[in-house]
C-alpha cells in the first residue's frame, strides 16, 4: 500500500527469464486478497491483448491459487475475479502456480513503485 492506495505489480518473463514487460498498477482501497486477484487478472488481460498464450503464471498468494484452482467461486466482488481469472488461463492455455515471496521479487518491487498512475514497462 502506498498512501493508504492499494498497489500490484506483475512482470512477464520469456523461456530464459528475460522480462519482457511488467505494470504496475493502483487498485484503491481493498483487502488484499482482492488486490492479488486484480493484480492477477491484469496480468492475464494484458497476456491476452498482446498474444501471449501458453504462459506459467506464478504468484505469491497461496490463498489466490488455491480459490482460483478450486471449484469454490469465494464473495463478492472476489468471486468476478476468480471467474475470470479461470475463463482467462483456459483462453491463454496457461497454468497458475505458487511461489513463494522471495521469487516473486520482481513483481513485488513493481507494487511498491511510488507512483500516481499506472504504467506499463
């Protein structure tokens, strides 16, 4: 969180991983599991706009994995999220997977950018 603004951040990374592109952006006031799910779901949107398909999607919040590969759908407005998230990988032919924090520095250090607009890199 920066100035009480929820923040996510994502990196896509070729087969050597290279990061291709990477975003950062504000989500608002939310809890954070909604924020991880956003920050997911952006990501996914943003594969799809430029083609990117059979991708391994790996995030920090086992929570998040564990609802979106489960047959649960979670409340609302976390429930929109997991839908979409599951219509999205299924289009991308992607997988979803845990890893812990300490691998997923990139996207970390992205969410904690002190900025007031989204961006893309």
């Amino acid at each position: 969180m920066i100035n009480n603004r929820a923040t996510g951040g994502g990196a896509l990374r070729d087969h050597d991983g290279v990061v291709i592109g990477a975003f950062y952006k504000e989500f608002g006031d939310c809890e954070i599991l909604l924020i991880e799910g956003q920050a997911l779901l952006h990501g996914l949107w943003w594969c799809l706009d430029n083609s990117y398909e059979n991708v391994q999607v790996e995030i920090d919040s086992q929570a998040l994995v564990r609802l979106i590969n489960s047959t649960t759908i979670g409340k609302w407005p976390l429930c929109n999220i997991i839908c979409q998230t599951r219509w999205l990988l299924d289009c991308l032919g992607a997988s979803l997977s845990h890893v812990h924090w300490e691998t997923n520095r990139v996207a970390d250090g992205l969410a904690s950018l002190p900025s007031e607009c989204d961006r893309f890199f």
